[in-house]
C-alpha cells in the first residue's frame, strides 16, 4: 500500500454522505466499492496464481472445500452473529460521538443550530430553552428549527483604518482588535480582493497564501481572547478587500443540553462575519 492509502481512505471515511441526498449516498458508496475492489484486484490475482503453482497448497485448499467444513463454518458464523446481536454497540469505554455545531453570523446575524454523529441519533433527547425533543427516527444528523436569541456579546470586533491615496493606488494601514469572552478554540481571518493578487500585503503575523490567492493568518489551539493585529495592504482603482472571519469556540453559544447513553458530546460554536475596504 502506498503512503497515500490512509490519506484517501481516511479522506473517505469523514466524508459527510447526509449533505448529498439519498441518490447521492448510494452512488457514493457504489463507486467506494467499485474503487476498493479494483484496488484489491492485484491482490486476488496473487493468491490465485500462488495457489496454482502450489500442489500441497491446493490438496489442503481441498479439504477445506469440503461440505463439512461449510457446515462447521454456518455454525460458527451463526453463533458468532448470534453473539455480536446481543452485545452492546456502546459502553463507558466505546462512546457514540455527537458533536453539536452551531454558527451565527456577525454580520446578518443568521443562526443555525445543526447536531451529527457517525451513529445513529435515535434515542437521544436534546433540550434547549424552548423545549425537548427525543429523535426517534434513525438519522445522523438534526438540524434545529426554532431558536431564541444568541449571547450577541461574545466577540466585538474593533477597526482603526488610516488611507493614504497617490495617484489612483491607496494605501490601507489597519489596526484590526478582536475581543472575545472566552479563548477560542481558533482564529481564521482571510483576505482577498476577487481572485486578484494582493501582493503589497503585510503583518507581523505569519500568514499563507491560498490557491485562490487569497491571505490567511490563522491561530489554532486557544489563542488569547484579545488579538491585536495590524494589517497593510494597497488597492488600485476602485477595488474592494474583502475580510473574512472565522472564530470556533470550545462551548456552545446557545445553550444545548443532549441526554442519551453512552454519548460523548464535541461542542463547537462557530462565529463568522464579513467586512468590506473601499473607497466611498
């Protein structure tokens, strides 16, 4: 197996099959097997030809092709099948993981409230301020209709932005403050001016310039809850920099409470907005 076997097939594996549909999930998992089992095929191809220029592996591969030997093996796979029927899926050393992802939007101040698992949900009961509910159908995923208002007050962004024009070219120095309650988990801010190269960008901080060229300066593991970061760039004309910002945190904003058995529960508050520099 190559070095890339567990990039694909872990690749593979957190793939998310409920954004695609019913028709969607079963010609995803089609083309995984169709893809598995050309992948294997060279392997069968072996075994088969070290079989045929084996004679004492074939005369023991006779044996083993016998009708006793199939019905010894039935009753195996029927007790063990029996047995893993009766064994429970989880216990308090195997838990179900169900993360609870919720993102509200600084700037239109949408919200959305969205509760996954690799498992199925049935049997668990969420409870949030206005009311309980107790999934009873087997999905993987539950998205929350009705919701109160959020803690609006958990980050307050702050801009100090100077502009010196020469010629049609204007030169943005910016002292951008982000304050939260809490540390978060990460911070993710991305600049980009509609696929152009803004190449004049600069800060202290380290950043990475991505396929679509925009700039990202990203925290990861629990930076402090006041980030100060002064930002330099230049535009020519009448474009606009568009600012993205992305901060996920460890808790939850709106307050959820899930009950079931042998559940860990990951949560995850994410918190987006967009802010745009231009000339008016």
């Amino acid at each position: 197996f190559s070095e890339w076997s567990d990039l694909i097939l872990r690749g593979i594996a957190k793939f998310d099959t409920n954004e695609i549909g019913s028709w969607g999930n079963e010609i995803f998992h089609c083309t995984i097997i169709l893809m598995l089992s050309i992948y294997i095929l060279p392997f069968v191809f072996a075994i088969v030809a070290v079989i045929n220029d084996s004679p004492k592996v074939k005369t023991w591969l006779g044996v083993f092709l016998s009708k006793y030997t199939f019905i010894i093996l039935s009753i195996l796979y029927i007790a063990l099948g029996s047995y893993a029927l009766n064994q429970q899926v989880f216990d308090k050393h195997w838990q179900k993981n169900i993360t609870v992802n919720e993102v509200y939007n600084l700037s239109n101040l949408s919200k959305k409230v969205k509760i996954k698992s690799s498992e199925y949900l049935n049997g668990i009961t969420i409870s949030t301020p206005i009311g309980d509910t107790l999934i009873e159908s087997r999905t993987t995923s539950v998205k929350l209709g009705r919701l109160d208002d959020f803690d609006t007050g958990w980050v307050k962004i702050e801009r100090i932005i100077r502009i010196k024009r020469f010629g049609d070219t204007s030169f943005y120095d910016i002292q951008m403050d982000i304050k939260s309650k809490y540390r978060p988990y990460t911070v993710l801010i991305k600049y980009n001016i509609n696929g152009k190269d803004l190449s004049t960008f600069e800060t202290p901080f380290q950043f990475r310039t991505s396929r679509d060229r925009e700039k990202i300066i990203e925290w990861y593991s629990f930076p402090d809850s006041i980030i100060k970061i002064p930002i330099k760039f230049s535009i020519i004309g009448d474009d606009t920099v568009k600012e993205s910002t992305e901060m996920i945190f460890n808790r939850l904003i709106y307050p959820i409470k899930i009950e079931g058995e042998n559940i860990n529960l990951i949560r995850r508050t994410k918190l987006i907005g967009d802010y745009e520099y231009h000339l008016e």
